[in-house]
C-alpha cells in the first residue's frame, strides 16, 4: 500500500456518509453512501472519541489508526450543502514514516488495548511513548513533529525510537523544562522512582513549565500498563495544560467572588464532595464556628440539620445536601440546590431561611466541590408570600396556578387543585423545569387534537415573545378528565413593573357549554321571533276581522235607525245589540293595550293594602252573575288558614284583572249545565310572607295536548273556528300569565280534552296589619243635581256626549277644549262658580297634567281644594299615579260610563 496516499469522504450533520473517493474506498473498503461513518470505518456504534467534528478540532491532527497501524493527518473541511444545512469533508493522508513507525508498535492482545488507549487520547497528548520497565527502551507511539509555540517551535524530532529513557528523559529536562523546575522534574522522574509510585497507584501527573519565548504550563502523565505485579511497560504522554491552568485561575476567581458575595450569610461551608471533607468555614452566626471540619460531610449534614425545627423539613434538607445526592444532582445537569425553611439562629429565634448549594469542578484535580450558605430570608419570604396570598386570592377562580421564571426558564406552583406533579420532575424546592413540566402535562392530560396546538403555544420563546408585546396572553384547549371532554383556559398575565408573570390554568367548561345554550336560546329565540311575528300578523289580520265585526254592526245599526225613527221600539232593540257590540270592541281594545304594556315592560303594579278574602268574593260575585247567565254552578272552598291570615299587600286591580280572564275562559270553554270550582288555600306563611293556592277546575271542553304547550303564547287561540264560536283575541291567557310572574307567582294548566281544565296560580304577598274599616257616614247627596262642572275635552263628539250624560243628571256643564282654557277658565271666574273640573288629559296647547298643576299653583283659597277627576283613554295603574302625582283627585277611564262618572263625582264633593 502507498505510505504516502491521500484520500477523502464527507458527512452531513447527522455522520451519514454523502460522498468518497477511490483512494477513500481503497483504505477503507466498507465505505458506502447512506451509512454512518463510524460504522463504515470503525465499526462503531457511535461517532469515534477522537472525532474531529464531534470534538470541533480545527485544523490538520495526527491520529493513529489502530486498525490498519498507520498514522495519518486528517483535516475536517466545514462544508455547505444544498439545503443550507453544514456538513464536513475529512481529507486524510498517511504520515511518510508510518511504516517505520507502524513497526514499533507492539504486537498481541495487550498491546492492542493500549494502542486502542493511547488512540482515544491522540487530540490531546503531543507526545506518547512507551517504556519498558526491565530495559528502560522507549517507544515512540505519537509524535507531532512540530508543535508552533508563538516565533518559536519545539523540536521533538530528538526523540528518535529505540531510545534509552534515561537519554530521552536527560534531554527533555534541560531543554525544555523552566530551570525553576528541572530539579524537581529530575528527582520525580528518576525511573525507580516512577516504578515506586507506579507500585502504588496506577497512574500520576507531573506539572512543570516549558521554557519558550512565552511560559506554559504542561503535564507528563505516567501510567502503567497491566496490574502491579505483571505489568511490562508503562506509558509517558505530554500535555499541555494551558487551558487547565487557566480554568483553575477562573476556578479560584469565581469561588473568591461567590464566597465574596456570601459574607452577610449566617453560615457558610466549602466542601470537596468527591474527597468528603469540609474545606473552609465562615459566616456571621457563631454556631457556624461551632462545626468540627474533621467531620465528613454526610455527618456534617446531619448535624447542621438539627437546627431546624421542623422534622419534615429536617429530613429535606439532610435529603437534598447528603454527599450521594448532591454527587447525583451534579451528573444529571443540576449545578444548585435549593431549600427553604425556618432555622435557628444565635438568639434562639427560628427564622426563614434559604439554603443554597452551588456546585462545580475544581480544574486541578477534578472533584467535585460545593459551597453551601444560608440566609435569612424572612422578610423576603414574607414579602413574596403576600404576593402569592394575593395572587390566590385574585385567582380563586384557576385551578392551578404558575409563577414563571423567565431567566431559568422554570416555574413554582403557588396553587395546583386538578394535577399531581411527580416529585422526581423536581429541580429543587418546588422548582420545575418549565418545558419538561407542559410536555408531560400535555401528553399526560390535553386532548390528542389540542397537544400539538399546546405544544406550539406553551413553547417558552413563543410564550416570552408574546408577553414582550402584550401585558397579557390566552388560549382554549381541550383535556380529557375521566374519560370526559373538558374545555379549559390558559392564561399568562405579565406585570410590567415587576416583570413577574404568571399562568393560570381555568375550567371553562360551565361557560362554553353557556355559550353553547345561548347559542341554543338564540337559534330558539329565532325561532320562536319568527312564529311570534307570524302569530302577531295573523293576529293582525284577525283583531282587523274582529274589530271591524262589532263596529260593522254598530254602523248598520245605525244606518238601520235612520228608516225606523218612530219605531221606539225596534230603536231599543238595536241599541241593545249596538251596546253589546261596543262592549266587545272596548275589550278587544283593552286587551290589545295590556298585552303592548307588558311587552314593553311598563306595566307597573301597585303596593296597597286590601283583604284576600273580600277581593275573591268581589270576583265570584262579578263571576257567578256570568256564570248564572250560561246555566253554570260556581263553588268555592277557602280552608281555615286563609281566613286567620287574610291581610296582604299587593296590587288588587291587576289580581282581579287576571283572575277575571282565568275565570272568562272557565266560562267561555264550559259545557252546558257544567260547574266552576275554586278551592284556596295558604301554601306558606311566616312573618313577612304569605303564599295562598287558587285551584280553578272547569268541566269545559278542556285543552288538546297541542295547544296546552302554547296556551300562554300571545294571539294564540285553539282552533280556527274559535274567535267566531267563542269571541277574544287570544291575549287573556298571555296577559294573565304575566300578570301573575310579574307579582312572584306562577300558574299551571292541567287539562284532558272533552273532560274539563284545571288552572293551578301560587302567588306570594307581603303580609299587612289587619285593616281597619272605615265606616261612611251616608249623606243626603245622591244626584249631581246642580253640580257646576268645568269640563275640559277637546274632542267635540266626545265633549257633546259627555256633556249631555251630565246635563241629563241636572248637572251644569261648562266646555272648554284645552287646558290653557281651562286654567284661564278657573283663575278669572270667582270662587264657587266650579264645583269640580273633570279634566282630559291629551288635549293640544296644554295638556291635562300641565293644567292640573298650574291650577293647584294659583294663589286662591279654592285652587287646592275644588277636585279635579282625570278623563282619560289611559286606565292603567300608572296612568292613575301619573294623575295623582299631577294634583288630581281621582281617575275615570273612557269610553265615558255615566253611573261611574256620577258614582266618582258624588265621593268627591262628599
């Protein structure tokens, strides 16, 4: 084979082989594309020890190939490749004496091992030889003939094979070695000298200095080969330990510092954990002083430890600072161990204190050292306490909750309801390292579909790149939570004067399944708008039907009146049928206000006083005399209870108003000989409330399955057939139904059809005092007879009917249509020339409100006391308190009814 042969391959960065040449193939038969170049080559599992590109060594090296047993020069060549990645070509060639060389290496097994020993550390040693203990020849294993020292190089070509050791080991010395030195190199050299200290350890180091234009600092490794009773040749290598030095110059410079920054510790403790011995004592606490260093460090642990008074933390911190745990926190990457707990101090007062053990390598002998101190912390750990008690308290809604520490890119539960950490996931105390924790947390409890979006999203540069920006960042996810999907919320908050930041973990799983149901009710609301607008059309359609119905046969009638003037009595009849029709008409109209009052929510109920009792007598007095019209029976049973406890508030008006619409429909609905039956009772008394039960049962026709889902719909009514059979708008159940949820209360319908409907209404009302009852002394005024009346109406038809119903009584009407001329009216006649003012209210110029309070302004004896009635279209309960707010008396509603006008007006002159 050429000795003097070159060759090349190159690699990706994964180690595959990309490319060769034939000279590479010729060397190395095994080399193929595709494949790792340690397996190619070495046929190895993994890259080589002594690998360039693992070891990032730039520039030409010898290396000694154990295999073929030739040195040869390789340069690893940083490459580009096509898809931007970095690759590397490893040109070789073989050294010219690799011959001559080769054949010095020994032969067999043994020597093979130590050739396989020698070749692992071929990138650091200058120089290996082997020497024999019984001959004292050297052999030359590795030689790098020039070794470029600044201006200068050294020349080891000196240093021919075959040569004696105590030559080669003469020349070196005086050569090379600082004069400083030299006597010491030669007395720790001197070969029986090596062989004795080789007896007693496998292997040792000798420092000196290399004389050059510049110091350096070198070391010669001396190792035997075998055990000490057989072994045969021992190794010298010769290495340069500049960078050691310099390590152990920055070992000493940032221990100093550490140790400098410590002084205000209560204590502190330098240890040399491989050696197990305690180095260095200092601090401001006196018990500190009190530790005897001849103790190993397990002992001193132990007994440091007892100044704690907690036996939990106690056995923490023996735990986390024994000599084998801080041996294998250093191997799995931890450099700091930290606790914190309450400790002793030289007042006998336990305080908070943090302990920290940092740990590092001393560069002059490899061990494993560490310095341990505690401080007293308590003002800080109270401090951050308080944040954290606040952030809890702010956070009571998050399951768990998580403070980031951006610099060491970990975190500290300050609360965890609905995850359990694995405490082998732990750092130190209560420490986690950031990505480890949310990988296992995503694969442990994400939902598959929402990991990768998790992953992506809690990435810690994304996280920290978001919040750089925004004060806040959040997202939804999914987990699965026994066996169930659950939506959840993270959420990052970053304060910007303390620049701390936490995560909060929420279950949203209550409110996106609301926004589920809104979403629902909406589609719902949607629907039920569009049957609503479809109800109110139809209603439309029939209220324009059912109105013109009446006022058609009004207008006939009247029409009809014309040819039979002188028929008194076929007038009568038809005023009869001309009433009845009006009255219908005015229910119709009535009905359709309520329902717009309710729609709108202005319905306003009144706070009155008034007997239970005596108001469901008033309403079966009303109802019976109807009922009796239509052949029914009507019963009603009130148990004990109700009658002991008969005095409430509320508002008696709309209780009627809705009873009577119940009861209507009892009517309307019954068949022929049937009955009504009422049964009251008291659900629930205490106090301040009292909730009776009117149970209304008919033996009507009853209600299909159908419409009893819809019978509280507005404009509904059961049938086509039914507004022309039984007459109404399909409004008194809706209206009644309001009226009673408006008061507190709720009403149910039972019903079968063909056999009768049952009407269940629970109301509440707040308990009164007994009332007292206020007897009316009887006086001799029974007409209006005489009565001087102003009467303020704008409408002319109106004013004319009001004022011959008034006449016809013998009542003196004096008209005026609007209230600017009813106020002049007043304040320029004398006192008594009105004995009342019956008052419109929506009048042009000035209304009747306005009226009303300039009136009761004037400066006159009478302009407070003469009554003012209201004469209105607008009958609500807000439209009475609306009068008597403006300094009205009392309230008669139109259409005008002469019997409740004269009724009204003889009580207020009484």
């Amino acid at each position: 084979m050429n000795t003097h042969s070159s060759g090349y391959y190159s690699i990706d960065e994964e180690y595959t082989i990309i490319g060769f040449n034939d000279t590479a193939k010729e060397i190395y038969p095994n080399l193929q594309k595709g494949i790792k170049c340690y397996k190619a080559l070495m046929g190895l599992d993994s890259p080589c020890p002594p690998c360039p590109v693992m070891n990032k060594i730039y520039g030409p090296r010898t290396y000694l190939d154990p295999i073929r047993k030739i040195y040869e020069t390789v340069d690893a060549v940083e490459l580009k490749l096509s898809d931007e990645k970095v690759g590397h070509a490893m040109v070789f060639s073989t050294v010219a004496e690799g011959e001559r060389l080769a054949s010095a290496i020994p032969t067999g097994e043994k020597a093979l091992r130590l050739v396989g020993a020698i070749n692992l550390l071929a990138s650091d040693y200058i120089a290996v030889y082997g020497v024999s203990r019984q001959t004292g020849a050297v052999s030359v294993y590795r030689s790098q003939y020039q070794l470029e020292w600044d201006e200068k190089s050294i020349d080891y070509r000196d240093t021919d094979d075959r040569m004696q050791y105590d030559i080669l080991r003469e020349a070196f010395i005086k050569k090379y070695v600082h004069p400083d030195e030299q006597a010491y190199m030669f007395e720790q050299t001197e070969l029986s000298v090596v062989q004795k200290r080789l007896s007693q350890t496998s292997g040792f180091k000798l420092h000196c200095r290399i004389k050059t234009t510049q110091t350096h600092y070198y070391y010669l490794m001396i190792a035997r080969d075998g055990e000490v009773e057989s072994y045969e040749d021992f190794v010298i290598a010769l290495v340069c330990e500049d960078d050691d030095v310099s390590a152990r110059k920055i070992y000493e410079k940032q221990l100093n510092l550490l140790i400098a920054s410590i002084t205000d510790a209560a204590g502190y403790f330098h240890m040399d954990v491989t050696a197990d011995k305690i180095l260095n004592v200092g601090g401001t606490s006196q018990i500190a002083y009190m530790i005897d260093q001849q103790l190993s460090i397990d002992e001193f642990i132990a007994g440091t430890a007892k100044y704690i008074p907690s036996l939990k933390d106690r056995q923490d911190f023996i735990a986390a600072y024994c000599r084998e745990s801080m041996l294998r926190s250093y191997q799995s990457g931890q450099v700091e161990i930290v606790r914190v707990s309450r400790c002793y101090y030289d007042d006998d007062v336990a305080r908070i204190s943090r302990y920290a053990a940092h740990l590092f390598v001393n560069p002059a002998n490899d061990h494993l050292e560490a310095v341990l101190y505690g401080k007293d912390v308590t003002a800080v750990q109270e401090a951050y306490e308080t944040q954290v008690s606040i952030v809890k308290t702010l956070s009571s809604n998050y399951l768990n909750v998580y403070l980031i520490h951006s610099r060491e890119k970990t975190l500290s539960i300050i609360k965890q309801e609905d995850y359990t950490v694995s405490e082998s996931d732990r750092k130190n105390e209560n420490v986690y390292a950031y990505e480890a924790f949310f990988d296992k947390y995503i694969n442990e409890c994400v939902y598959a579909e929402d990991r990768l979006m998790m992953q992506e999203a809690l990435q810690f540069d994304n996280v920290m790149e978001t919040l750089s920006g925004e004060k806040e960042y959040k997202g939804n996810y999914r987990i699965v939570k026994e066996g169930k999907i659950q939506y959840y919320q993270f959420r990052f908050i970053r304060d910007e004067e303390s620049g701390i930041i936490v995560l909060g973990f929420l279950n949203v799983d209550d409110v996106v399944a609301k926004e589920i149901h809104q979403k629902r009710l909406l589609q719902e609301a949607l629907s039920t708008a569009k049957q609503a607008n479809a109800a109110k059309s139809n209603f439309l359609s029939r209220m324009s039907h059912d109105m013109r119905t009446p006022l058609n046969g009004i207008i006939g009638l009247l029409e009809i009146d014309k040819k039979h003037e002188e028929d008194i009595t076929f007038l009568k009849r038809n005023r009869e049928k001309a009433n009845i029709a009006a009255n219908h008409l005015l229910s119709l109209i009535n009905d359709v206000l309520d329902m717009s009052k309710i729609e709108e929510g202005e319905l306003v109920l009144s706070h009155e006083p008034f007997n239970v009792i005596e108001q469901g007598q008033e309403i079966m007095t009303i109802i019976g005399m109807q009922a009796q019209e239509q052949g029914l029976t009507t019963v009603m049973e009130v148990e004990p209870e109700v009658y002991e406890n008969p005095y409430i508030y509320g508002s008696p008006l709309h209780l009627i108003r809705a009873m009577m619409n119940i009861y209507s429909n009892c009517i309307k609905y019954n068949k022929e000989n049937g009955e009504i039956r009422t049964h009251v009772r008291l659900l629930h008394s205490d106090e301040k409330i009292l909730t009776y039960q009117w149970t209304i049962s008919d033996t009507g026709i009853g209600i299909s399955e159908d419409y009893l889902n819809r019978i509280f719909e507005p404009f509904t009514q059961e049938g086509t057939d039914a507004r022309s059979v039984y007459q109404g708008t399909g409004l008194g159940m809706s209206i009644a139904k309001a009226l009673f949820e408006q008061m507190g209360g709720s009403i149910e319908v039972f019903s079968k059809l063909g056999e009768g409907s049952t009407f269940v209404i629970t109301l509440p009302f707040e308990r009164a005092r007994e009332l007292k009852t206020t007897v009316i002394e009887k006086t001799e005024r029974e007409s209006i007879q005489d009565i001087k009346i102003l009467l303020a109406e704008d409408n002319e038809l109106n004013q004319e009917v009001a004022r011959i119903l008034l006449e016809e009584e013998g009542a003196k009407v004096f008209c005026v249509n609007n209230g600017q001329k009813a106020v002049e009216a007043f304040s320029t006649h004398p006192a008594g020339s009105y004995d009342l003012i019956l008052m419109d209210i929506m009048m042009p110029v000035m209304g009747g409100y306005e009226a009303t309070r300039q009136i009761r302004r004037l400066d006159r004896t009478d302009a407070q006391s003469i009554p003012i009635i209201a004469l209105t279209a607008n009958a609500f309960a807000e439209d009475i308190q609306h009068a008597m707010d403006a300094g009205m008396n009392a309230h008669a509603a139109k259409p005008l009814n002469i019997k409740t006008i004269k009724k009204i007006i003889i009580n207020q002159l009484k």
